[in-house]
C-alpha cells in the first residue's frame, strides 16, 4: 500500500508520519519546536524526514512522490514559505523548498510538497474521517489560545489566492469592536471568543480563581455555574456563531467542526454556541448547519496533512 508522508508544525512540536489512503497512520514520530534558529529548525525536520522514511524503507513500505506539509500560518503558498506568530524561526523559511529537498535526498528520487495552513489540515481530516466525514461543504474551526480554520468543499482543502482561505480568526463580528492584542484587528471573532479573550472579559466583570486563570478553569467554573463564566461564555459562543452564520451564508455549508483545547470543554462550549447559532440563523438553509465536536485525536495535523498530499496526487 503506498503511503504519503506527512509533517504538521506547531509551536511547540513538530510531528511526521506516513498516512494511508484511509487515514490511518504509521511510523508517527514528534521532537519539540527548537525557536533558537532557522537551522535548529531544518535540522529538526530533517531528522524526522529521515527518521520517518529510513524506517519506511526497513518494513518495505511504499512512499508516494509527495509530501504534505501543515503549518501554523499565516502561509504563502505561492512562495512555500510561512509566517506564524507562534514559531519566529520560521519566518520567511524555504518550508516546502526545504522539506521537498530532504524527502528527495533519503527517497532518491524528486519528491515535492504541498502546503497548508493547520487550520486548513484540521478540517481536510475531519471531513476525510472524522465528525464531518464525506461533507460536500464544511468547516473545522480550532478554537485554542487564538482561533484557525479551514474549508473544505466538494471534498477539496479551498486555499484561496494565498493559501489562508479559512483564516476565521479574523472575521468581523463587531464593527469597531475590541482590539485584538499583537494584531491591530478591531472587532474580530478572535478578540472575543479565544480562550486568552474570554479569560481577560471575565476578569474584568470580576472574576477570580485564585493564582490560576486561564480558559480551562473558567469553563470548569462555568460548568459549576459560576455566573460571570457562564455569561462570558454565552458572550464568546455568540461571537464564534455570528462568525459561522457569516461563512455559512457565504458557502452554503453543510458541516462546523469545532476542535482545540477551549472546545475540549465539550457542552460548556458547544450547547451555547449551538443556542446562538440556531437564534442567529433565520433561514432554513442556515439553520440546518450542523455543528459537531471534533472525533480525531490530537494528532490529526498529520491526517490532514496526508490528505493534503494525497489530494496533490489526484486521490
């Protein structure tokens, strides 16, 4: 069975492995993001490249001719280059340049590589297999520490003209509403339903949790029934929804798949954020949006990232 290999990249690791046409994945391997340098970097990615691929060779497992890359973003597809926040070293890197030469060197052979945005990666997997399976229009939203997305129509990853279609965190759902900190965006979805905004809109209505404050324990007060979480919560999940309302008006979707460590929350997060919606959405066609939590584990970077690849080879 031919496998494609796969890479995600975060801010805190790097993972690679081989995906199969159904998913499943093999030889999966991660180290750390090293952000000393843009060399520590590439050093790292070689390492799993090779790693990953010397071990394909040693259990005679066939490797396609392609590489699907994910990455945290914002990425220039047209360049092959990234630009995240959250990983300096990569900035303005030769990713799919570098990536590519590294799979050529072990394979023999020319390989080359495909990029995408993470966001884009989550909802590739989990319309591929996961909670939005076979879905003809859908988007995965990860709502973490900021908020990604991607979109996925007619069973292809949408990229756009630079490869960050699906880029949700900054969708306007206040006009001249608050600043989003380290962006300069005003009224975006981000500032309003990410965990870090969340945390800082209950602690200005007062709340208190002793010395740690962060997403996790407000929704863990929330669900206790603490009323400035549960309210700050509602407040979030309406500006997530009024987000989705705006994307499914424009795309006609079928499925939202919410993913990431604030929607690890489970109903804390989604019974609200499903009430918003269905007050929002007026129209038949809009109000039928399902929206699921995320059935992939953790690692489904690497699956969306395969099914990148395989979608460069026509699969």
């Amino acid at each position: 069975m031919t496998n494609v290999l796969a890479l995600d990249i975060g801010g805190t690791k790097i993972a690679a492995g081989l995906v199969g046409d159904d998913g499943t994945v093999r030889l999966d391997r991660e180290v750390p993001t090293d952000q000393t340098s843009p060399d520590a970097v590439a050093a790292a990615l070689e390492g799993l490249v090779g790693g990953v691929l010397t071990a394909a060779r040693e259990q005679d497992l066939e490797v396609a001719d392609v590489v699907g890359v994910g990455s945290a973003g914002p990425v220039d597809a047209g360049r092959g280059t990234v630009d995240p926040v959250n990983i300096v070293s990569l900035r303005g890197f030769p990713l799919v340049e570098h990536v590519a030469r590294a799979a050529s060197r072990v394979l023999g052979r020319e390989v080359s590589a495909a990029l995408a945005q993470d966001g884009q990666c989550f909802a590739a997997a989990e319309q591929w297999i996961g909670a939005a399976r076979g879905s003809r229009s859908m988007m995965g939203v990860v709502v973490s520490t900021g908020i990604g997305g991607g979109i996925v129509l007619e069973g292809r990853i949408l990229a756009g003209k630079s490869g960050n279609a699906g880029f949700l965190s900054h969708v306007g759902v206040v006009l001249d509403g608050e600043l989003l900190p380290g962006s300069g965006a005003l009224g975006v979805v981000e500032a309003y339903a990410s965990g870090p905004a969340m945390v800082r809109a209950a602690l200005a209505q007062g709340w208190r949790h002793g010395e740690r404050v962060d997403a996790r324990v407000l929704t863990a007060d929330a669900r206790a029934g603490d009323p400035v979480a549960t309210a700050v919560i509602a407040a979030g999940t309406r500006a997530l929804a009024s987000a989705f309302l705006s994307t499914a008006a424009l795309l006609d979707l079928e499925d939202v798949v919410v993913g990431g460590g604030v929607a690890s929350a489970g109903d804390v997060l989604l019974d609200p954020l499903r009430r918003a919606y269905a007050e929002l959405a007026v129209y038949p066609h809009l109000a039928d949006v399902r929206i699921s939590a995320s059935q992939l584990p953790r690692g489904s970077g690497l699956v969306g990232a395969g099914r990148l690849g395989w979608q460069r080879l026509g699969a």
